[in-house]
C-alpha cells in the first residue's frame, strides 16, 4: 500500500532500500516481534546506531537531540514499511517507546543522558508494563513502589517483556499510591535492569523460542530522578505508547509477504499430482485472502490520516489491530491447511515446506490476538470509548 506518491517519500523508500541492502544484519527471519539471540545484539546495536544518524529514525524527536526540523508526517510509517519489506529489522527494543514518553514528559536531564544513548544504540530498552494480572487490564497492575529517601523501592512482577533478557533500561510502570483510583497513583520509571534485586528468567513458548520474560522486583531501589512525567500520573505517561504500539501492530505490511508467501506455497504443494493453486477453492479462498490484505492495509492506512489530520479516536487503532490480527491468523491456518500431512513438521525438520516458516509463523500468530490488548478488550475500547455505549 502506497501512502503517497509525492517525490520526498519515494526518495525516502529507495533510501531505505538501498541501506538495507548494504547494511541491515542477515538474522533469521520470523514472523512477529521476536527477541534475537544473544549473539545478534552487537550487530542490531550497530544498526539501531545507522538508522538514527542516516535521519531514518527519531526524525519526530526535538531538533536538538537529532530530530529534523520539518520531517514529513508519514516519514516512520514509511521507514517502518520499507524495513518489513526488505526483510530487514528495525531498532532492537522499546527504545522509540521510551523515548516517546522521555521527550514528552521526561526531565532536560532526564533528555540529556537516555536519548543519546538510545540513538548510538548503547542502551537497549524494554518495555515493563504487563503483569500476571494485568495484561489488558493494565491500570490493575500490582507492582509497589514506595518512597524511602531519595529513591522509590519497587516490589512486584512483570511478564511478558520482550527483550527483557538484553535490556539495558526497563521503562516501568508502578503503583505509588494504593489508595488512588484505579488509573491513579500509577508512576513510570527509568529502570537500570542491572540494578540489584531485579531477575529476568526468559519464557520458552510453544514456538521453542524465548522471546518474552518474566521479571521479578525484589526490593529494587530507584532513584527518585529516574521517575517519568510527575508522581502519579503515570497512566498520562503510557497511554501514547500504547496507542503506537496497538497502531504499529495493525499496519500489517507483513502481510503482503505472508501473501507472497501462500502463493508461493500453492504453486509448491501438489495434489493428485497438480498444484493446489489449479483448484477453484483453493484460488478463491487466496482471492479472498488478497481482499482481506488490502483492505487492512486501507484501515490502517485511513486511521493513521485522522491521527495526523487530528481526527482520530479511541477505536481506531484498535480496529486496525484487531482486523491485522485476525486476518494473519486466518491466513497462516489456511497455509497450515494447505501442506496437509506435511503441516505437522516442525521447524528445523529438513523436510519441512519453506524451512519450516509456515510452522513457526502459525505457532506465533494467535499471539498478535493479545498482545498489545487481547482482541476482546479492544472490542470493548472500541464499544465504550468510540461509540459511547454503556459499558456490559
């Protein structure tokens, strides 16, 4: 999908393309937002710092941390959509989800120290929000911090954290005041992950990979200055970072590739000795997959123009990434469906169609239907915020 067509964003996508070329690490590509083994962090650091001094990314950021002075509108959008198509990955971490809140709410001091670091690729950062008990719901979180002295002592839990296990920094969120109402009394923090009492023990999924952790806060000392935005309004704080991570989930440029992909394998897999992609079922249903693709492309495409035209609403990025996830489920069981007997190898069996990618983008796409606020949490949002009926 082409947001536009004027002169400045066709250069941007052919810049993009050619530094990808020459630069971007070759890692082993999987479908979603998966951490990289250990052994790929020096080279994605090394990128993430390429991406921010070619002017790629941060390009919304102040001018005097490297911003520039009249990017276009859809200059990430772009950058982001070039990446994914060039099989390339984008900066390690929650970095840019960091800096969003940094640059918004954060201290000169507070400016002055991280959003150096994240540009150079120094510090890696992940994101210490979800936790056993609070994933959608995540104003119920549990996680303590009270104040001694100079500093806040945080106890509590965290789960889900990509990344978590190369992490620098954790952008964290904290209950302050337990007396507060329920979106209240809520503090976000800069975490050094090194700092004594935090644990992080990586979660093995289904998929045999580790891409999200668990962390646990034992008596964990922060200092006060490392508190984002004021004492107890930290709801404020990360309510934008939601909103870009539940819009970047949704854009689903992915999926053009994922389409690429089907094709490819109908062409591949035979029944009664012909390719599957001769049967009219099997033509209709892609057909029907093509549709769905570019009309998802369209929504998110429509709800980013009201974002930037000032538009916007509470349902639409929840439309998005409820409609993205959907259809890449949708899509992966039918290339699941497709391979017949062959659909049970794993990935990594030598005889496994597509090197086992099939296999592995299956396994990990009912995860796009909960990260980011599970599907049937967003209905709600959508419901209750966008269409301003009662609440069930």
């Amino acid at each position: 999908m082409r947001l536009s067509q004027d002169t400045e964003l066709d250069l941007l996508r052919q810049r993009v393309r050619a530094l990808a070329a020459e630069h971007a690490p070759r890692l082993h590509t999987r479908t979603g937002v998966r951490a990289p083994e250990a052994h790929e962090i020096p080279a994605l650091r090394e990128w993430t710092a390429r991406l921010f001094s070619e002017g790629l990314l941060g390009v919304h950021w102040p001018v005097d941390y490297g911003g520039l002075p009249d990017p276009h509108p859809l200059h990430e959008s772009v950058v982001s959509e070039e990446l994914i198509r060039a099989g390339a990955p984008g900066p390690v971490g929650g970095g840019l989800l960091a800096a969003s809140a940094i640059i918004d709410f954060g201290t000169t001091a507070q400016k002055d120290f991280f959003l150096p670091r994240i540009r150079s690729g120094e510090d890696i950062w992940c994101q210490l929000f979800s936790e056993p008990e609070a994933g959608s719901d995540l104003a119920s979180l549990r996680t303590r911090a009270r104040r001694d002295g100079d500093c806040w002592v945080v106890d509590g839990q965290k789960v889900w954290t990509t990344n978590g296990q190369h992490a620098d920094w954790g952008y964290l969120l904290a209950r302050t005041d337990p007396e507060a109402e329920k979106h209240g009394g809520i503090t976000a923090f800069a975490l050094d992950m090194r700092t004594p009492g935090v644990t992080v023990r990586p979660l093995r999924e289904i998929t045999g990979t580790c891409d999200f952790n668990e962390v646990f806060l034992d008596a964990v000392r922060i200092p006060a200055d490392r508190a984002i935005g004021a004492v107890n309004r930290g709801w404020a704080v990360t309510t934008a970072s939601l909103a870009r991570e539940r819009s970047g989930a949704g854009s689903g440029v992915a999926l053009f590739g994922a389409l690429e992909r089907l094709l490819r394998l109908a062409r591949h897999v035979r029944r009664d000795g012909t390719p599957v992609i001769e049967r009219d079922d099997v033509r209709q249903a892609i057909g029907g997959f093509v549709a769905d693709v570019h009309v998802n492309s369209l929504v998110s495409a429509f709800g980013e123009s009201r974002l930037l035209h000032g538009s916007g609403d509470a349902g639409d990025a929840a439309i998005s990434k409820i409609l993205f996830s959907e259809v890449n489920l949708a899509l992966h069981e039918y290339g699941m469906t497709l391979q017949d007997h062959a659909g049970v190898r794993t990935e990594g069996d030598p005889q496994a169609l597509d090197e086992g990618w099939w296999q592995d983008a299956f396994l990990y796409a009912r995860a796009f239907t909960i990260a980011g606020g599970t599907n049937e949490v967003l209905r709600n949002v959508i419901a209750e915020r966008a269409l301003g009926l009662p609440r069930g």
